[in-house]
C-alpha cells in the first residue's frame, strides 16, 4: 500500500498529467485575447483624482480537512486590506516624470477576523491559509517614497513589512498555503514580515534596466509597538532589541521568459539574497529563487520556479531550512485564456535544539485561478500536508479550499 506522501505526490502527479493532456493549447501567435471588464471600481466609479489612488481587497479563504490530522474540521479566515498613495506621478508613463513625480507618500491598513490557529487544532505545524494572522487591525505601511520609475535609484522610509521588497517574488502570491505564499517559510519571529511592520528604510540602486540592488534597514524594537497601534496582540513573540539588515540582487533578463502576447504572469527573475539579524541572538541566512519559462507549449504561458532559505544560526529561526518549486501555466483552456494553474511543493525542515522530536513538515498544493474579471477571482484548491507537526505521528491531511478575492 502506498504511504500519504507518495499517494499525494502519484495524486498530484496524475492530475497534472491529465490537465496538460485534455486541455487545447493556445498556439503562439494566438492574437491577444480581450480582458473581462471590472464589475466596480472605487477609483474609476467615484472618480478620483489622478494624484490619489485607493484599492479595497478583501480575501476569504473557506477551508476544511475531510481526512487525516487529528479530527475533521472547518474554518473560514479573511483579510481586507486598504491602501491609498498619494503623489503626482501616479497616473503618469514614469519615461514622462520630473523629480516630483517619484514621490508619493502609501500607507495601508490590514484587517483579520476568522481562526488563525486552524493548523494546530488538525496537527500541522504550518498555517494553511496564508490569511492567517491574529484578528484585528493592523498598520502594515506608512511611508514616503521615491519610486525608481525609469531611474537609477529609489527610496523609501517609515513604517514597513519586510516583503515585498525582500525575499519575495509575484509568483508566490499565487498559493495559498503560508510556507509557498510570501517569504520562502521564514520563522524569525522578530522579523517585520507583512503584516507585521517596522520602522525602517531601503535604497534601491538600478545599475541596468534588468538588474537591481536593495538595501533594507528595520529596528526590530518597534515591531510589536506598531502592532499594538490599533488593539492587536500578535501572539509571537515579537518585538526584540536590535535591528536587521537585508541585502537583495535581482535580475531580470528577457531570456529568463521571453514576452508572450497576451501573457500575464510575472517576468522571469533569479533572485539572491542574505539576512541579519542583531536582536540579542545574532543570526543571519541566506536566500533565493528563481523563475523562468522553457521551450514547452504549457497554455499561453507557463512559469517554472524554485525557491530556499537557509538560516545560518538556529537559535533564532524555528524553521531554519526551506526548499521549494512549482509550476503556473496560463491559459491551458483555449476558452478561458486568464485562467492560471497552479502547482506547488514545499518541505520545511524544524529546528532541533528549539523542537528535538519535530523533523520536517511537507506540502503539495494543487489549484486552478478562475479569472472572471479584474473584480472577482474564484481559486478552488487542494492541499495534502505531509508529516503533519513533523514528528510523524499524525496521519497525512488532506484539505480544500476555496479561496475568494475581491479588489475594488
């Protein structure tokens, strides 16, 4: 008999098999397909002025496990967030801007309310659902910034999340699962990783139009204060002396996946970087990532991608090793060419002084974005955890969701 972790791997196996088969593929030179209109738009519909722009996305992610873990349960968990920026450039092609149309001042609020601990009540030691954070309010940004635009360099300081500027790629906001989505499973509990923020800064330096540099600054002690701000009590223990230090290269050539018309999916970009922390056990790690498209006919386009972290100092990180990879294809359905499917895998390994008997926890995610228009995406998901809680005595979850975006 075949044990959890390699039936969900024939599984998902077998579904993509049958998904690349059965579906008609988009030819190249396919004409660029017409996009759905928005059903409603708060900046077109009250239409605001070019230099103030406002988005409202809300983010439901339904969840339940009809097997494996340690029972059989449900949870609905949702984030809204609202953002607004301010400047003269906003509207404008950056190939047109004078020195104040780099600037604009953002600032964001996050908002939680479900069950953020639906991974511990079935046995996993990773959260499900990336929305899953303490209920509440959070002040996520608020800074000014000098968007680099068609320039050398750019700018920003005051209150801000680590990501997205560090360890961090589009490609993983297409997942669900908290160790595929966001910063490549980092468990540095004092790190300002979104929505927790911190006061800090970065420069950006842009030597060629497909290469970059980033430099980021955070003061870790004023983490769990800007938390505090609206009533959340993050249950992490978070908020350390010291600071931490980000230093990132990214490069972006052409042939990493070359234009596609009608392609939406983000660019091909190999990402390096590296970490340290100063917070009274000092600590420091490496990181990276690639994505890239082949030769291969997947849809109107496809992204191959593979990502890990490695911290160097175990002390300080509950989850010190990470590796993963997965697939997005657009347009396999000739019929619904905005469509994305979505493949991914990730195992993270624990740390053994911090949690002797855990080991590693894996997870295969499989799903497809249905891109009714700009208004409203639908992403029917399955999800199969892999040593759940990572000390092999909990058997393999099987989960689905649903996950339900809105922007406005």
């Amino acid at each position: 008999m075949l044990t959890i972790s390699s039936r969900s791997l024939a599984i998902a196996t077998f579904l993509l098999a049958s998904s690349l088969l059965s579906s008609r593929v988009l030819a190249e030179d396919t004409p660029s397909p017409a996009q759905p209109a928005a059903w409603f738009s708060i900046q077109n519909n009250l239409d605001l002025p070019d230099w103030f722009q406002f988005s409202l996305q809300s983010q439901a992610e339904p969840m339940l496990n009809p097997s494996g873990g340690t029972k059989q349960t449900n949870n609905w968990i949702q984030q809204t967030v609202a953002s607004i920026s301010v400047g003269t450039g906003l509207a404008k092609d950056p190939s047109n801007w004078q020195e104040i149309d780099h600037w604009r001042v953002d600032a964001s609020v996050n908002f939680y309310n479900g069950n953020p601990n639906f991974n511990g009540e079935i046995g996993a030691a990773i959260p499900l659902q990336q929305v899953a954070h303490d209920n509440g309010f959070w002040l996520t940004q608020a800074q000014l910034n000098r968007s680099i635009g068609n320039g050398w360099f750019g700018i920003k300081a005051g209150i801000l999340s680590l990501n997205p500027d560090f360890i961090y790629t589009p490609v993983y906001d297409y997942y669900i699962h908290s160790s595929l989505n966001n910063t490549l499973n980092i468990s540095i509990s004092d790190l300002p990783v979104n929505p927790l923020a911190a006061i800090g800064g970065v420069l950006e330096l842009k030597p060629a139009q497909d290469l970059s540099m980033r430099y980021g600054l955070f003061d870790l002690a004023s983490t769990k204060p800007i938390a505090n701000v609206f009533g959340v009590n993050p249950q992490a223990n978070v908020g350390g002396a010291g600071v931490a230090q980000f230093l990132q290269i990214n490069y972006s050539p052409q042939w990493l996946a070359p234009n596609k018309t009608g392609s939406m999916l983000p660019d091909g970009l190999l990402q390096i970087g590296g970490y340290t922390t100063n917070n009274g056990v000092d600590g420091s790690g490496i990181n990276g990532s690639l994505s890239f498209s082949t030769g291969l006919s997947l849809g109107l386009d496809h992204r191959f991608w593979v990502g890990s972290n490695y911290s160097f100092n175990n002390s300080n990180d509950s989850t010190p090793t990470f590796v993963s990879a997965g697939l997005l294809s657009q347009g396999l359905i000739a019929s619904r060419p905005f469509d994305v499917f979505i493949l991914g895998v990730g195992k993270t390994g624990f740390n053994q002084l911090l949690a002797p008997n855990q080991n590693y926890e894996g997870v295969i995610e499989l799903g497809y974005q249905f891109q009714l228009n700009p208004t409203l995406n639908l992403q029917p998901a399955v999800q199969w955890i892999i040593n759940p809680g990572g000390a092999g005595n909990t058997a393999g979850i099987f989960a689905t969701t649903l996950q339900i975006t809105l922007n406005l």
